[in-house]
C-alpha cells in the first residue's frame, strides 16, 4: 500500500534520513515514534512530500516516484502522489476566516471542483463523524484546541485520501483534550482507514497503532508489532526510550500502555 524504500533526506550538510526503508499495509496504523530530532516528522512529510526526499522511492497505491539527486520530479507528479493523502498537523492550520464546515468544504471546492452542495453535504456527514456537527457554523477562534483538530481531521478526510498522516496531533493539547482526538483517531481506525503518525503520545501509539517504528538519528532502531515495541523492546536504545515516553505519560496522568 505503502511502501519508502531508501529515503534519504538531507537539509544542506545534514543526513536527516539514512536509507530509511518502511512498508505500511493497506488498513493498517502505523506510528512513527522517536527523541525530537531523530526523523519521525521528516520520514511523515517525505511520504506526501511536504519534505521532498534527496533520494529513495515513495510508493502510494499505484503511485510511484523516484528521486535522486540533482534532478526534479515534475510538479504535476508530486500533487498526483500528494492527493492520495490527507494530513493532519500538530497546529491544527485552520483557516481562521472560514467556519468549521468552510475548512472541510475548502479543497473540496478549490482543488477537486466539487460544486459547493455537494462539498457541504460531505463535510457535514464528516463533521458528524467526528463528532462536530454541532459546531458547524462556528469559527475557529470559538472552538477548543480538540474540536480544531477535529474539524481538522474532518478537512483531511474530505477528499477520501488513501493514507491520513498524522504529525504529531495531540501534541499541542493538554490530556483531557488531547483524549476527544485519540477517540476520533480510534473510531477511523476501527473503520479500516490506513494511518500514519509521527507521535510521542504513548496512549495514542499505543491505543490505535498496530505497528510501531522507533527512529533515532535518521535511522529505524527496531520495528514491529506496537504490543511488543512498546511492551517488549528487543534493543536497548528502544527499551531507554520507551521508558522515558511512560514516565512522561504517567505524569500527565493515566498514559499507561
């Protein structure tokens, strides 16, 4: 479904990504866990090329693009690969002038030519699903930080992505907020959508990802099933990390795997 093969990233002299090579199944929850810095959120834009890798494949669907140094993948290319995906982002980046059913409706309207009836009749039957209908018509300065990313996660869905990536979507919310997002994020995964989220948000990772990717220095350090990544690490590096994202989600209380 998924599949980055060989992605390196480099930010002028600095190898951001080593070789990374990832697959992510169809239907599947994938989080990308590590320390700030070590690649997660680089790895997550590289798949819809927000960050455009220096060299490696990315493969979405049917979708495949190569890159190597020194030559440009054609504009029109990168947007065919980046309308198989939905994002998400850690600031929620809600346009502040249009109502929450205005921020769905947006690329509806804009990029795919939806006629404004059909556009508001999907984004209302998202609002639903995500549990904001009811606050359809208000703006986003009246709206708590976890009904913005609601509304958000409702925007990314619109356009029937084939992947929702995710970077870093309860950060920016305290822990009773940041739980209406876990919710939403459990209820899709329940329903089969294909995710993948750059997240050091232990109860999220560990709630609704099935598979778990731990990323340090631009490198993967261990791989695998979420139960035994999170509950049994094999490498060391994992097991001191691990450690530390519990005592933080202990702290903020009841974060527990």
């Amino acid at each position: 479904m998924i599949g980055l093969t060989n992605i390196e990233k480099r930010f002028g002299d600095n190898l951001v990504l080593k070789g990374v090579t990832v697959a992510i199944a169809e239907g599947s929850v994938t989080a990308l866990v590590g320390p700030s810095g070590g690649g997660k959120s680089t790895l997550l834009r590289c798949i819809n090329l927000l960050e455009i890798p220096t060299s490696g494949t990315v493969r979405i669907g049917d979708e495949t693009l190569e890159f190597r140094p020194g030559i440009k993948v054609p504009a029109a290319d990168i947007r065919r690969l980046r309308l198989q995906t939905g994002m998400v982002f850690q600031n929620f980046q809600l346009f502040p002038h249009r109502t929450a059913i205005e921020n769905v409706m947006e690329g509806l309207v804009t990029v795919l030519k939806w006629s404004p009836g059909e556009a508001r009749e999907r984004a209302l039957a998202l609002l639903e699903k995500v549990g904001m209908a009811h606050k359809a018509d208000a703006w986003p300065a009246t709206l708590s930080g976890g009904q913005q990313q609601r509304v958000a996660i409702a925007r990314a869905l619109a356009p029937s992505p084939k992947v929702l990536l995710c970077d870093e979507p309860t950060s920016a919310l305290d822990p009773e907020l940041a739980q209406e997002v876990v919710d939403v994020l459990g209820k899709l995964a329940s329903e089969g959508t294909t995710m993948v989220m750059a997240t050091h948000d232990l109860r999220l990772a560990s709630k609704i990802a099935q598979e778990a990717v731990f990323l340090d220095a631009g490198v993967i350090v261990e791989q695998g099933p979420s139960a035994t990544l999170f509950g049994n690490p094999e490498r060391e590096r994992t097991k001191r990390f691990i450690a530390t994202l519990k005592q933080e989600a202990e702290k903020e209380g009841g974060g527990q795997v």
